[in-house]
C-alpha cells in the first residue's frame, strides 16, 4: 500500500538489515570476562520455543496496558536470560545501551572544569533498574529513576540490595519514584526535589508509549528539560517508525477483525488496525507491539499486545526544537552496530557472549534488532552544569520518593 499526498511519508530508504553481512563475533577469553565482572557463558542453554504463530492470522484475546504488563513480569534475573530465546538479542540490545551511555558520558564530561565531578542521571522508564550498573561504570554519582510499575521499582530496590559491594559504591545516592501516568499526563517538575538538576536523561524503549497525543508529548519534553542542564544529553532507544510501517505495507495480512498483523518472525508480532497515516495527526499513531520476553505475551498461540505509538521522527524533531533540544545522533540499530562495532568490539565480545569464534547474530533476531533506532538529543538551554549540585543530599523528599541506602 503506498502512502498519498495527505499522508506521512515514512522512509522507505532506511538500513536494510539483511544489508550487512552478519560481522562474526569472537568469542572472549574467560579471563577477561571474568576481569569485566561478567558471567561466563561458553554455551548458553536455549530453550525449546513454544508454538508459534506460522500463519497470517495470530487470535487476539485482548491487550494489556503497559503497567499492567510490567507489574505481571517475573524476576529477571541471570538464569532466566540464559534460557531465553533471545538471548543473543537481549545481550546486544544491552551492549547498544552500553556504549551510548559510555561514548556520551565520556564526551560530557570532557565539558567538567574538576574532572573528579560525577554524573547526575535521570532515568524516565526505569524498569528494574538494569542500566544502573552502566551507569556507575560511567561515573555517576546520583541517580534517579522513575517508572508507572510498582513490582519493577520493587525488583530494581531488591537487585540494588543483593548486588555485591563492589558493584554498587560507584553511585553515591539512588532514588526510586513511581508515576501513575501510563500515557504521561504527569509534569514532574513540582514532583521532582527542589535544587535537583542532571546531566542526563535516560529513556530506553519506553518513548513510544508516550505518543498518545501532542499534549502527551509536550508533557514528555517539558519532563525532559524542566531540569536538564544546559548542554545536558537525553539518550532513547525507540520503535523504528520507517520500518515498521515499510515492513506492515510489504508483508502484512488481514486478520478476522480486519486488522493488520504482521506475524512471519516467530518471536515478534504487530497489528496495526489501519495503514493510513493522516498527515495532519502525526501524534497518537496507535500500533500493537508483542515481544518474546519483552514487550505482551503469549499464551496457548493468542497473544496479549501492548499498545504503542509511532513516531513520527520529522514531527519529533520540530516538537524537541521548541524545547530546546537538538538531535545529534540518529540511527537504526542495524546503522549503530556497524558504526560503534570496531570502537567497542571487546564489549561487544564480552556483553554478547557469543559460543564460538565464527557466530553470528541469528537472522531473526537481526530482524528485530532492526526495528529499533537510536536517538540522541543535547539541550541547548537550562542550568549550567557548573552550578549545580553534584549528586546531593536531598533532605526534603516527596513521599513518593524512595532513598536506596548504599554504604
């Protein structure tokens, strides 16, 4: 189906990701990988996937809200990512979070007079906290975290608690709050501790649910930049919108219902109830999204989906620049690997685990991979970064607000 003059015009010249030859990974030595603090994982059990979706028209039983969904998932812990299907996905999903956050606070900080200072880090969709750990690595020394689940922000204090010494004294002062807003209605800016400013913002696969309106995401910059420091960074992974609706356009059928399902990867599904995109509406762009292990789930070959939105990226970065927000970083995943893989190839090898020197990422998962893109932004206004507090001691909190002890 192709796009007419009223509608937007979503790309169809973005990376292929059957483009690139599939790079081997060599397998690290377990000694540096014992160095890095990672697990040792020479073969990594996969489990048996359940039935999946062959056909053009998966049953929908319903769907679920992004809270309801997070609240319903299980510990994630290190044993449950080894039998994962996707597992090699998920190591790579992690090494792409990985080196954004290490190229970025490093430039950053060549910005700081006293070179000892350490990073204020906002993290919006917190989850369970698994980028923490990044973040002390990159040096920081406040971080906040916030999230609309509950049992995420739970498991986030619990993991904080049980990581050993050495792996969580980096970061001086942790706080955790819980927002109601599925769709971001909530301003944080009189929900926020007063006097508390930061060098980054950290939203990793999480922006694409705040789409639902042009309000909703008026409300996500201001968010973003109420107190983001001048020259402050905003790191988002987000859902590729070229590609999903190139891949929806070229490959999709009609389920019972009428809608748009997408189903020819075993482990990944999307359902769009229609393939026109008004030009004048480029916010509130609906899609159902289903993820093995991440995003919906599937039960007995029906699956739940999350709704998300597109974004839309022109739209997106005529919205950032009316708050002061430029971008400085766009790419497809697939564009992101081939640009970083030399730079950072021994966290690659060490992150991605991969089980012997000639592997390559499963085709599949590839494909997933490509549905995702890297944005990066700098704000061009707000505090000095010179002047503020460095990971303060905040005295007055908001009841909503929960301090992690860390000595």
């Amino acid at each position: 189906m192709s796009s007419n003059s009223q509608s937007i015009q979503f790309s169809d010249s973005d990376c292929d990701y059957q483009k690139y030859e599939r790079s081997p990974i060599k397998k690290v030595n377990s000694g540096k990988e014992k160095e890095s603090g990672q697990i040792n994982v020479v073969s990594p059990k996969v489990q048996e996937a359940n039935p999946k979706v062959q056909g053009a028209n998966p049953k929908v039983q319903d769907t679920l809200t992004a809270r309801d969904y997070y609240n319903l998932q299980p510990k994630n812990t290190e044993t449950h990512r080894r039998i994962s299907s996707l597992y090699y996905l998920r190591n790579f999903q992690n090494w792409v979070k990985a080196v954004l956050i290490n190229e970025y606070s490093s430039a950053l900080k060549q910005n700081f007079a006293d070179k000892r200072n350490l990073l204020n880090v906002f993290e919006m969709g917190c989850g369970k906290g698994g980028d923490m750990q990044k973040w002390s690595k990159a040096g920081t020394g406040l971080w906040f975290g916030i999230d609309i689940s509950d049992t995420s922000l739970k498991e986030a204090e619990r993991r904080h608690k049980t990581q050993k010494e050495d792996k969580k004294k980096q970061i001086q002062k942790i706080y955790l709050m819980e927002t109601k807003a599925d769709s971001d209605s909530t301003l944080f800016r009189s929900r926020l501790p007063q006097d508390l400013y930061f060098d980054f913002v950290s939203m990793q696969f999480m922006a694409n649910l705040l789409f639902s309106s042009e309000q909703a995401v008026e409300n996500m910059f201001e968010n973003i930049t109420c107190r983001l420091t001048n020259q402050g960074i905003v790191l988002m992974t987000i859902t590729d919108a070229n590609v999903l609706v190139k891949k929806m356009r070229e490959f999709t059928v009609k389920d019972n219902e009428g809608n748009y399902v997408y189903s020819k990867n075993q482990y990944f599904s999307l359902k769009f109830k229609n393939l026109q995109f008004p030009k004048n509406k480029p916010f509130g762009q609906q899609y159902y999204f289903y993820l093995e292990d991440s995003v919906g789930i599937k039960e007995d070959n029906q699956i739940k989906y999350v709704p998300e939105y597109l974004i839309e990226l022109q739209s997106f970065e005529q919205k950032a620049k009316e708050y002061n927000l430029e971008i400085i970083e766009n790419l497809n995943f697939i564009d992101f690997f081939e640009k970083y893989k030399q730079k950072h190839s021994n966290l690659l090898k060490i992150m991605v685990k991969p089980p012997s020197d000639d592997w390559k990422m499963p085709l599949d998962q590839w494909e997933i991979a490509h549905l995702y893109r890297v944005v990066v932004l700098r704000h061009l206004k707000g505090q000095a970064q010179s002047k503020i507090r460095r990971h303060p001691h905040l005295t007055e909190l908001p009841d909503t607000v929960l301090e992690l002890e860390n000595e």
